[in-house]
C-alpha cells in the first residue's frame, strides 16, 4: 500500500510538472510569437498530443485502469520527452534579455 501511495505521488508530480512545461511553451509562443520554439505547426502538434497523454493518464487513475495508465505513460508520454526537451531549448534560447520585459 505505501508503494502505491508513493507511485501516484510522485506521478501526481510528473503530471503537474508536465502541465506546467505545456503551459510555459504556450505562454513563450504568446509572449515572443508562434515560432519561439521552432516550427508552430510542431509546437501546436506536440500541445496536442501532451493534451491527449495528460488527458488519458488523467482519465486512466480516476477509474484506476492500471494497464491504460501503464500504456499512456509509456506509449503517449514517453515519446514526447525529447521533442519537448528540444522545444523548451530552443524556447529559451530564443527568448533573448533583452526581449524579456
């Protein structure tokens, strides 16, 4: 029992720091224009599907289907590391001092 509790809290961690990346990359594309982080159509595409990830995990523990939610986070969740890695890069890089203000 302890194990789980453990488990969904600190999913209960990545899911808030996911929804903070989401929310950080949608307001640099307000603030410094849709191209901040590269292509929009990727930016919009890659929004999209960590809403649909974020959504299904979200669904899969209130009606607690362990499989779904062992199937998003490593099918829906997983695969949007590194081009979320590479957005937020190149979010902050594009947001220069001297834009910032």
């Amino acid at each position: 029992s302890g194990d789980v509790v453990t488990a969904l809290g600190e999913l209960s961690e990545l899911l808030e720091t996911w929804t903070t990346a989401k929310t950080v990359l949608e307001l640099a594309a307000q603030r410094f224009g849709p191209t901040i982080a590269g292509d929009p159509k990727t930016v919009d595409q890659s929004i999209e599907k960590l809403t649909g990830a974020l959504s299904t995990i979200k669904a899969s523990l209130e009606t607690q289907d362990w499989a779904e939610l062992a199937d998003a986070l490593e099918f829906d969740l997983d695969p949007l590391c590194d081009p979320w890695s590479d957005m937020l890069t190149a979010a902050a890089a594009n947001a220069s001092p001297s834009t910032v203000g």
